[in-house]
C-alpha cells in the first residue's frame, strides 16, 4: 500500500527476489507520492522531489537501483560509483540572491564579516572532524540510509539537543552561518534549527562529502518512480484509498475503496506492506489504534510548490542563472529550473518550481490556513517574492499552478531520531510491515527507498 518512492521500491526489492505475486495500490491517480511531477510541451517539472545525492558505495539499493536504469555506469578502481554525466547536475549548480545581488553558492558570503567568515570556516572544519570520526562501531558517525550510522552515545546525545542549540555550544550561532543552517533544516526537514535534533542537522552536512553534486532530471526523482512504476503496470491498482489492513487468523485483510466506482472491495494477502505516511498508517491499521502517542511524534511539515512557465525570463544582476536559484532572507526556498539539464540548444521557455516550507505555528493550523488561501494569494505571495531579485518577472510568466502539500514531510524533532518512538512505528504488527521514509525520521529518496525495500523483505521472508 502507498506507490510513492517507498512502496514503489517494495516492489522492485520483491522483483528482484522473483516475487511477482503481489498488488500495488496507490490513492492517488499516479503513482510517485511526494515525487509525483507534471508535464507541459515545454518541459516535464517536479512538483516536489527534484534530486538525489550522488549516493556512495554504502547506499547499496541506491546504486543498484542506478545501475539498473543507467546512471550508475560502472565503478571505478577503488570500488565507486562512476555516473552518467547527463545526469550530474550541470553548472553552473546554485547561486544566491544577497545584497542586491546574485552571487554562486549558497553561502553568504557577501554578508559575512570577517569574524563571520571565521565562523563558517570553523563550522566546515567541525563537519569534516564529523566526517573522518573514528567511531567505537566503525561506522560513518553519519550514513545514507540513517541506519548505516553509528550508535556510538556520544553521537546519539546530539538527539536531546537541538540544533540551534548545538551551533551555540561551539560559538557558532548567529550571522549568515545561523541562516545557512536555517535554510538547510527548512530545506530538507521543513523545520527551523530550534525545531530540529542536532543529530539530524549534522547529518544533514557531515553525512555526504563536502563537494557532493547531485543527480537530477527534468521531472525531479519523477524520473525514478516513473521508471520503478512502469514494470508493474499491471500489478499497480492507482485511484485506490486504503481504509483497513487487519490481521485475520491466516493472513491480512485489505479493504480499499476504488475511487473510479465508489465501490469498497476486498483483498486478502498473505503479507501486507504499508508504504503510507504514519499518520495515514494509524487511521487504516486497526492494530496501530492503541499507539497515539507514537503517532503523534510524527509531526508533519506542510509545504507550498508552485510551478511557473516562464518565457524569455530575467536573469538578475550578477552571477548566472543556475539550477537552484534562492533568496537569501526569503520565507521560500527559491526555485529550481526544470530545463537545466537539457542537452540540446537553450530555450526561451521553461518552467521553475519554486518551494516554499511553513517551518513556524501549528502544522495543523498551517493546514487549514494553506487550504483556505485563493490561487491569487499563492500567486501574488511567488511573484512578489521573486520579483525582489527578478524585476518584471510577472511578465514573463503564461502560467503558474499551485500544489499543496500538508503533510509533506516528517521533521526530525529534538529527541524523535532515537527517542524510541520511530524504533516502535517501524516494527511489523504479525503479518503487516510498514516501510515509509517517516520511519527514518527525515524524508530523502535514499531513506524511502531503505525502508520499503526493507520490509519487502521482511515480507518475502514472512511468506
Ligand atoms: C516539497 C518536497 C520536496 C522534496 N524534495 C526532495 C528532494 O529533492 N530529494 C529527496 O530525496 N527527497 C525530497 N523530498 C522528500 C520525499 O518525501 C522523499 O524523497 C520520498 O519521495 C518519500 O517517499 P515515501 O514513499 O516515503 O512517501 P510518500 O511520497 O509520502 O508516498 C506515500 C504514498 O502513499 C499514498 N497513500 C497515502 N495514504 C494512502 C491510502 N490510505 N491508501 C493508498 N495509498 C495511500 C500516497 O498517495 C503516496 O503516494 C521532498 C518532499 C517534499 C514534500
């Protein structure tokens, strides 16, 4: 159950273990979950996910799942990963709005006093020690998938302390260092660095090395799902809610209302795989109903993504249009350009998928205020926004269309990476697995894809 990344991977791991017996069924009308992307006769654009780390040779479904569709070509001598450059991002890779102008990377440098610059060559040096760390159980102190990381106390201490607390303790909390790390836990977690456990914010920048590109296609990691959806067209039910997965005496009950006809039906299985967000997972599985306290440290992030046809854009002032494209102090993200990697001569149109995190209040207030808001609100809130670093850019743009994303992913709070709670979500109940990238505590493609092979898994071995 659930055709995002994680269930969709379920199925490929069952695949490969020759396992074709199964059913896929997914709510939405396309699989993909939070990689789902759109399609014009421009370009295809994501409307949420849009890259993956280059994974290293730890990130064993990763490259395996890449070497089969083509980006991983091969390996080099010392056993790495070698990539297809189509899909490497290109450059130039990101610049910044700062200051009146825009500037390459996304440090702020050109608002960093010298002592400020200190602060930041320091904080790189305290990641590094992170990265060449020695630990007790000679893992990565910090690894793709999560649970390759070491247990070691001390690392896990980092849990009961928050980020922004953790930046303090070594002097480095404030000026543009404060709001690089703020953008990183908006960026990734949907949360600000108060919000979020330091373990998880360290892992957010010792856990790949500093000069880490990424992988990246028109579609986002559309690209990935809808290569993962494809072999099992026939087995993938979409238009399919999920409403109960019990436990009976000889197997797993499932019943799903299947949205073409309004009709409930009924399907019996032999194991089932849950690959919903947890808070989806505790409304369908009866036996999840006495748990509430677990379910509610899984608290979700709500985001806005809004995706802008643009023609004959400006390009701004200073340095030049790149792939990832963000606002230094923005509420949003800024945008991401879904014709970067074209390969053939450069277009007058595209079209920008532009992020934007509610990191503060309630996510459930959040909710229901996003809901709320007319098309013009959103459309008046992007333009503005970018029209800061772009003048006229509303001239330039034929369409812009909003996604709303309430639950879009968990945050890794103070104490929810190893505070147990994540440990019990992930345990099956009898017959029924759960695999979800909320059960990582953080949401990237890598964990997804971990969790859900992992309890195909357990599955297969179940049967
Ligand atoms: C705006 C945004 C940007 C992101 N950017 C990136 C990025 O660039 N790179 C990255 O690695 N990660 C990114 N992520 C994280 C992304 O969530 C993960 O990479 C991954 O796609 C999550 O996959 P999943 O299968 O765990 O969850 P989901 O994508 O949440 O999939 C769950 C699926 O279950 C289905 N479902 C739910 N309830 C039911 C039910 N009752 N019955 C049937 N089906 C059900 C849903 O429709 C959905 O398809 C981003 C997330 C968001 C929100």
């Amino acid at each position: 159950m659930g055709g995002g990344a994680a269930g969709l991977s379920a199925a490929w791991r069952m695949r490969k273990a020759g396992f074709e017996d199964f059913t896929l069924l997914e709510l939405d009308a396309e699989a993909g979950g939070n990689a789902r992307f759109g399609e014009s006769p421009v370009t295809a654009y994501p409307w949420g996910a849009h890259y993956l780390p280059l994974p290293d040779a730890g990130a064993e479904y990763v490259v395996d799942l890449l070497k089969e569709l083509g980006p991983v070509t091969g390996r080099d001598a010392a056993g790495r990963p070698v990539f297809d450059e189509r899909y490497v991002c290109h450059a130039p890779e990101e610049r910044l709005y700062v200051h009146g102008r825009w500037e390459e990377g996304l440090f702020p440098r050109a608002a960093a006093s010298r002592a400020e610059l200190d602060s930041w060559a320091r904080f790189s040096e305290r990641i590094a020690a992170f990265r060449r760390l020695k630990t007790r159980d000679g893992r990565p102190a910090f690894g793709v998938p999560m649970e390759r990381s070491s247990r070691d106390p001390e690392l896990l201490a980092l849990d009961r302390l928050s980020f922004a607390d953790w930046l303090a303790r070594e002097g480095l909390g404030g000026g543009p260092l404060l709001w690089y790390c703020d953008y990183a836990c908006r960026d990734d977690f949907g949360a600000r660095p108060a919000q979020t456990s330091a373990w998880a914010g360290l892992h957010y920048f010792a856990s790949r090395p500093a000069e880490a590109s990424e992988l990246t296609w028109p579609e986002g990691n559309g690209w990935l799902t809808r290569r993962l959806a494809a072999p099992i067209k026939e087995r993938l039910r979409t238009g399919a809610l999920v409403f109960r997965v019990e436990e009976v005496r000889d197997g797993v009950e499932v019943d799903w209302l299947d949205a073409a006809t309004g009709e409930a039906r009924r399907m019996s299985a032999r194991a089932a795989v849950v690959c919903v967000p947890r808070f989806a997972a505790a409304r369908i599985v009866p036996a999840l109903a006495a748990e509430a306290a677990v379910t509610a440290a899984f608290v979700c992030a709500p985001w806005m993504t809004a995706n802008l046809h643009v023609t004959d854009a400006p390009r701004g002032v200073g340095a030049e249009p790149s792939w990832d494209n963000v606002l230094h102090k923005s509420e949003s993200l800024g945008y991401v350009d879904a014709s970067h990697q074209a390969m053939g001569p450069v277009g007058r149109s595209s079209v920008w998928t532009y992020y934007r995190p509610f990191p503060d209040g309630l996510p459930a207030e959040n909710r229901a205020k996003m809901l709320a808001r007319p098309w013009e609100s959103w459309k008046d809130e992007v333009l503005t926004d970018l029209g800061h670093a772009l003048p006229g850019l509303e001239r330039s743009v034929s369409r812009l269309d909003v996604w709303l994303w309430g639950h879009g992913m968990v945050r890794p709070s103070v104490g929810f990476m190893f505070g147990g709670e994540r440990a019990l979500a992930a345990r099956p109940r009898g017959r029924i697995h759960f695999g979800h990238s909320d059960l990582s505590g953080f949401s990237l493609f890598e964990e997804a894809q971990y969790r859900g092979c992992k309890a195909a898994e357990a599955a297969l071995l179940r049967i």
